[in-house]
C-alpha cells in the first residue's frame, strides 16, 4: 500500500513491469527448463578472462576507475570504441558521435527523455521487443505497428503509415530480431534511411544481436545508409561479451547524442568505469572476434537443435528459421492459446514466453517466443519434446 | 544541428547541462588547482583492495556476475546491504524496501519517473544540489525553495510552504549538504516525519556524506522518526568506496520501491552485477567500517585547512564550518561577483563553483561552493592564498 496522499504518475497508468519479469519468477523451480529468458549462454561468458582484465585495470588506472567518471565515457573505452567501430562499420563516426551507455535499453529512455513528448507516435514493428516497448509507454508514446513480412518492415507499409502517423520515430532491430529472429532483408535497408531523411523523423536502429551469425553474409546496418542523419545506431557488448556489465553504445548526431548525454546525466550520471575499463580492454587486446569465433558454433548448434525438434510439432506449427540471434518464433494453428497452456507447460518443467506480449495490439495468442542459448543441447531435446507433446495434446 | 524535422521535448525547455560540467571542461589545464568539483579524495580510493575483489568475484561467480541481473539487485548485495543498514540504522528494513541504484542520483529520476507528473511542485533547500535540481526540472517540477537557517530547513516555515503549495515531494540533504556542508539540527528531524505524514508528501532524504564525520556527534535520518513510511532514504557507497562504480541504494515503502524498479528497469535494467559484488564483498569482509576510520584524518585536516584560510579573508567574507562532508559554502561581501570572478580565478590556475547555479531562484552572485577532498594540503594552501588575493583585488 502506498503512504497516505501518495499517487502514481500518470504515465505509469497500466504499467505494471513486464510480462518477462512476472515469467522470470516462476523460474525458480529447480530443473526447469528455461526457453523463455533472452539470455546468452552461461558458457560463453568469458568470466575469467574478465577477473585477470577487471584486476589489471583496477591495479594500472584504479585511481581514475574508481573516480567520477564523465557521462561521455571513460576515455581508453572511448578510443577502443572508436577503433572498433572503424574497422567493423563503414559509417563515419568520431567521438562527438558516441555515448557509452549502460546497455543499449538506456538509448531508449535517454532519446525519448530528449526527443519526444507525450502523446507522440513511435512506429515499432509488431511484434517487438516488449522491454524497449514499456520504456516507449511510460513515455506516453503512441505505439504504431508497421507492417512486415518475413522479410522485416516493408518500406512501401512504412511509407503510408508515416505519411498518415507523422511519427517522431522508427524503432526497429534489423538483424535477428526479437521476438522473431527475423532479419530485415538487405535491399529494404537503404529505403528505410531514405524515408527518415524524406519526412524527418529518427529511426532507432536496435542492433545487439548482429554479431551471433551462424549461418548467411552480414547485412550493412540501416546506418550505413544514413545521409541525413536521421539514424541513431545502438550496439551493446551483451550478447558478446557480458549482459551484466551493462555496456552499449549509441551512434549519432553530434548534438542529439549531446542532449542524451545531459538526460544520462540526470540518471545514473555515467556508466560505471570499471565495466567500460574492462570492455576497453577486451577490445584493445584483441579479444573480441576469437571469443566470437569459439562461442559461435555452440549457439549454432543449439538453435539447429531447436528448428529440428519444431519439425516435429504437430502440423500446422510455423516458425522462423532464423541466421543467427537467440530467438525462434512459433505460430501454432489458430485457436491455440500459448497463454493458457503456459501454466501447464511450466507444472511439467518447461517454460516460454506467450507471444501476444510482445504485439503492441495485442492478440496473436497462438504464438510464443522460443529462447535456445541458455539450455544445454540436452535440455533443448527434452524440453521440446514436452512442449510438443503438451501442445499436441492441446490441439487434440 | 539536429537532423532535419527532428526537435527537442519539451521538457529539455532551458535544460543545457549544469553549469558544473561547463565547468570541467576548463580544467583541463595542467596544475590547475580545483575547488569546484565533489569528488572525494582520490588517497581515498581503495583501488588495490578492489582489484583483488573484482577478480576474486568474477572467479567465484563469474557466471551470475557477467549474466543479466534482476532489477531488483545481485542477491548477495542485497543481503550484505541489509546487514549493514541493520547494523547502521535503527529504522526497520527488509529487502522488499530496498532497491540498488546506480549512484543515488538515480533515485531522483526513478521517483520523478513513478510518482510526478509535468507541474508537481517540490520543495527543495536553497542553495541544493544542482544535479538533482536539473532532474527535477527536466521532470518539469515547480521547484519552491524552503527557508532555513544555519540549522538547515526550519520546520514551522515548511509547514507553512506545505499548506501553500501542497507539494509531492521534499527533497532534503539532511547532513554535510551539497553545497553548505550544513547538517539539519537534531530537533528538526522528527518534526519533517511528521509533516509528511500530516500533509501527504514524500520526503526524498539524500545522505551520501553521512560517515564522513570529522567532529561532533552523527545524528538520527529523518528516516529514523518515518512511522508512515512518506521517507525516502538514499544512501551511497560514492563518498565511502568509490563513486565510479555508481553504487548506491533508496530505502522505502515497498510500493513506492517496486514502482521504481519499474522505472529502472526501463533505464539501465539493473545496476552492474560486478560492482555489487565487490561492494557486497567490501561489506562482508568488513573492510568498510576501517576503511572509513583510515580516511578520515586526511579529509579532516584538508576541512581545518581549507577554513584556516578562510580566516584569512578579506573583512565580511562568512562561510559554513562543516562538521563534515566536502564542501564550504562562502559568502562574499555584496557586490561581489563569483561568477565575473571566476574566469580570471582560473587564469591564476584556481577553480570553484559560483553559488548561484546551486539556488533555484538564482540569484546570490557573492557565493561560492568549494570543495576541500580532492586537493593536497599545498593546492589548499596556495590555493586559497590565491583566492584571498584575488577576492580582496576585486573588493578594493
């Protein structure tokens, strides 16, 4: 209960913490088998290389580590930033373009603290991230789905929508996406960047995931495209290296990364030093894309483990074949309601996510979210083997 | 220049950044001797005891550590925290009250986030904390200032801006305050519980300098005589570890806690699991309460210094003697121009904070805001000298 004469803010009106997270309490139950979590694998987080490089940096520039730091950035994290990003993406970038983030979520808050007001449209595909999705509504944004297909957002769709929606922004995730793995198709990226410029409104280009391939060439981002400015580029060190040290990136306008700066500020001031030191780090020693290289095919194994126990659903199951991420989305036939069978499949070991969470509208109760990185080969063929059995039964 | 069609929120209305971090930025000359900043003493700074913690953490939970985290908190933090306010703190507490933030700071915009809306009025000291005051407003809070005296906010004048402008929130630094050095008077504090819990207003009760006492008696927090749960403790490890590892807590109603979790998650998800681990650690090993033993002389000596040359001032110049904390506060005769004044300080390699920046109304261009912790006893010292010479230069 609150105290007397306290009350909620209004933007908080029908937020009440992500469905995930209500998901993510049911999980305590020992030996359940996780498939709803979007979690890299345990295995591929580099803990020990991490103790030798956070104990170096704390011995060798603990002083400033340990300091207030600025909200820019701690600057040898900076620098290898920069580096990385010139020899990985062929957009321009310089300093004045970059602000370290405390994972690529922060992006989300800091551009609608500095960029939007209530009752603006933001355009998302549908489904999206439900995470970035809560951020946008306790900012009082009016979510707008654009139409895709399997080939991501369709660029003639996301023309008629901003012509009738005005948006202030696109938010988009381009390469395997979440929910869906979906990876928007090459020749639809330049299109997206030329819309931006056309009717002047931001695109978020949400891009965590693009570094776990396992199969197909790499796209060029939606950035590489942007003449105008228009896109701001978020990255995060989550999904290669470490979710927990909470360390992205933002790429953009010199001045809108500088007003994001000052809503950072006002928030955690600036990310902590020792996460960036250590990110530093693993980039200038050349760590990053042989630690890439070695996690890769365990992933890849996992997620073929996955698409071949869903050949084996029961007729009617589509889902995405994805190249990479850590996602597979599944359509069962009509009528299925993934939110009502959940609790069962959860009694028997196994979890998901329902996958109308993620639609802004709503609806789509046939669907769920499949994780394959967190589980073991072993655990992805018996916890498969459940849910189809379970959904079998369901559909009679 | 931002992007085409692409504009500010509203609420970044007359938000530049604080006049603090302008200020940074000129200190970038060498032996330049900076009275302007709040950081604590980088002698202080633990930095060969938290490598060895980072890497012992990282080797014994690596995985958990490098793993997403819950909002919520690293588990074994929030245990160790809990022992450590209970062995502290007489007011009650169990985890569902507590919420690890990154830096206290974040407190402020995570309340704002759950519980104002654009036009809440807040009453806040004058002079306060600038930072904050900068959150509040991109916040779009009406900022009305309470009077107080040399025993910091004077409950019967509270009272009386309370039935006036029936605020949302106080917000109060109740020990060794940003900017004065100031601590609340012991008979002050119950008497602000209970206007809260009279009025139905939250008092956001921000104690970062609390252990860094170098005289007198430490007092209860206004959280001590909370018997209906309207106050907010903010704690941080900032003055007392490091600040650079953005470690901080709020202390409160379990409602109001979850509401902000809520919020936080929406920002940065969670607080990086590694510098909770070594928090937790530096808790559980007991290092802090010896670690605060250990600094404590050299910041008191640095205050008795700082205030030796004080003495020295031109005729009319009063200032704080704080018990603790970092900052003096000085008052200049009127007429005197801090901010004029500043740019030929700096000239003569001197650098403070003008006083105005830290009162809502503005106003008060004799004041100025300086910081002993970050400075040897020679930079004092010469310092100071430079300062009195230029002061009573520019008084004629």
């Amino acid at each position: 209960m609150l105290p007397s004469g306290v009350t909620y803010a209004d933007r908080f009106e029908g937020i009440s913490g992500s469905a995930i997270r209500a998901i993510f309490k049911v999980l305590t139950k020992p030996d359940m088998i996780s498939f709803a979590g979007g979690n890299p694998s345990n295995e591929a987080l580099p803990h020990e290389v991490c103790a030798e490089l956070a104990r170096e940096a704390l011995l060798t520039d603990g002083k400033r580590i340990l300091q207030y730091g600025a909200t820019e950035g701690y600057p040898p994290f900076l620098e290898s930033l920069l580096g990385y990003l010139k020899a990985n993406y062929r957009f321009p970038v310089e300093k004045e373009h970059l602000l370290p983030l405390s994972g690529s979520t922060q992006g989300i808050d800091v551009l609608c603290k500095a960029f939007t007001n209530p009752g603006d449209t933001v355009l998302v595909e549908s489904p999206t991230f439900l995470g970035n999705m809560q951020t946008l509504r306790i900012y009082q944004q009016r979510l707008v789905p654009v139409q895709s297909d399997e080939q991501g957002v369709i660029p003639e769709r996301l023309e008629e929508v901003v012509r009738r929606e005005r948006p202030k922004m696109l938010y988009i995730i381009p390469t395997f996406q979440n929910p869906t793995g979906r990876t928007l198709a090459a020749e639809r990226r330049e299109p997206i960047a030329r819309l931006a410029e056309k009717y002047g409104f931001l695109v978020v280009e949400d891009d965590p995931y693009r570094d776990l391939r396992y199969a197909g060439t790499p796209l060029p981002p939606i950035k590489e495209y942007d003449r105008s400015e228009h896109v701001i580029y978020m990255g995060s060190f989550s999904k290669i290296i470490s979710p927990g040290m909470r360390v992205g990136y933002m790429v953009g306008n010199a001045d809108i990364v500088a007003k994001c700066a000052i809503g950072k500020q006002g928030g955690d001031l600036h990310t902590a030093n020792l996460t960036q030191a250590i990110v530093d780090l693993y980039l200038r020693r050349n760590l990053l894309a042989p630690h890439i290289t070695d996690i890769l095919p365990s992933y890849r194994d996992k997620l073929n483990a996955m698409l071949d126990e869903l050949s084996a659903f029961p007729a009617g199951t589509t889902y995405t074949r994805p190249e990479g991420g850590l996602f597979i989305f599944v359509t069962m036939p009509e009528g299925f309601h993934a939110g009502e069978v959940f609790k069962e499949a959860v009694e028997r070991g196994v979890a998901y996510v329902p996958g109308t969470s993620f639609y802004p509208e709503g609806g789509h109760d046939n669907t769920l979210r499949l994780n394959f990185s967190n589980s073991t080969l072993d655990q992805i063929h018996r916890g498969m083997a459940i849910l189809r059995d379970l959904f079998a039964a369901r559909l009679g």
